[in-house]
C-alpha cells in the first residue's frame, strides 16, 4: 500500500499494539472458527496474512503528527460510515474483533459479508455487498478509529 497516512503518535502505538495481537492470535482464531481444513479455513489464512502486511505498511509508511485526520482504510476497530447508493441512507458500522462481543447494534465482524467487503478499503471506494438479505451497493465515505477501542 502506497500511502502518505497521518496518525497520532497515540494512534500509532495503539495500532502497533493491535498488529502484535492479531500476528499472536491469527493462528489460534483460524482453528478455534476452521478446525477442519476448508475453503473458508484458507480464505481467512489469506485475509489474515494481508490484514498483516496492509498493518505493518501503514505503521511504518505513516507520518507521525498530534491531530489525525480520517482515517486511511478499514480496519478492525475502525467505524465506517458508507453511503447506501440505491436509498442513499447513511448508515455506521464497526468492525470488531471476530472473536469480540458486538459493542452495540452496528458492530460487525469483519468474516460477515459486509464486513468482508469493507475490510482493508479506502474511503471513496464502492464495494457491492452479497448478503442474505439481497446484494447491496456502499460508498465509503469515511473512516475513523476510535483511541477506545
């Protein structure tokens, strides 16, 4: 990933902290939800291992400075406020942890449809999401990560 991010120092080492978890844990929550090999036990391997690489980019291509602005992609933490583009409603959602109890009505995990779709994206970007309510059309329009997390 080829980017110019600005993060809080504050920022940074929350991230930093994030990355070492999930490089310690990725293993162990690929057997706890796949422990059978699978298409899906592979599919999440993959994502795992570029969720790690688009991590560690971002923490070492991102310029340290006090006030952030929005933040550069979808991550788990991150809230997310798309633009529906067939009602043109707004809605917010979280990613957290697959492991994580849902903090609220608009968390999701990022192994759900829309959460898959989300996932590692840009703001501005279009993502067409298969759910079993139907297939739905998203612009991200922008993308924060709260300190709380």
């Amino acid at each position: 990933m080829n980017t110019q991010s600005v993060l809080s120092g504050g920022l940074k080492e929350i991230l930093i902290k994030h990355l070492v978890e999930v490089e310690e844990n990725g293993e162990s929550l690929i057997e706890e939800l796949f422990p059978s090999p699978t298409q899906e036990r592979e599919e999440l391997k993959q994502t795992l291992g570029n969720y790690i690489n688009q991590l560690e980019d971002l923490v070492k291509t991102a310029h340290l400075i006090k006030n952030g602005g929005d933040f550069p992609l979808v991550i788990i933490g991150s809230e997310v406020e798309v633009k529906d583009l067939v009602s043109a409603e707004n809605l917010v959602f979280q990613i957290i942890s697959p492991a994580g109890d849902l903090p609220g009505e608009n968390g999701i995990s990022p192994l759900s449809p829309v959460g898959k779709a989300l996932l590692l994206q840009k703001a501005g970007a279009e993502v067409s999401v298969d759910a079993p309510g139907g297939t739905f059309h998203y612009k991200i329009v922008s993308i924060s990560y709260p300190a709380n997390f």
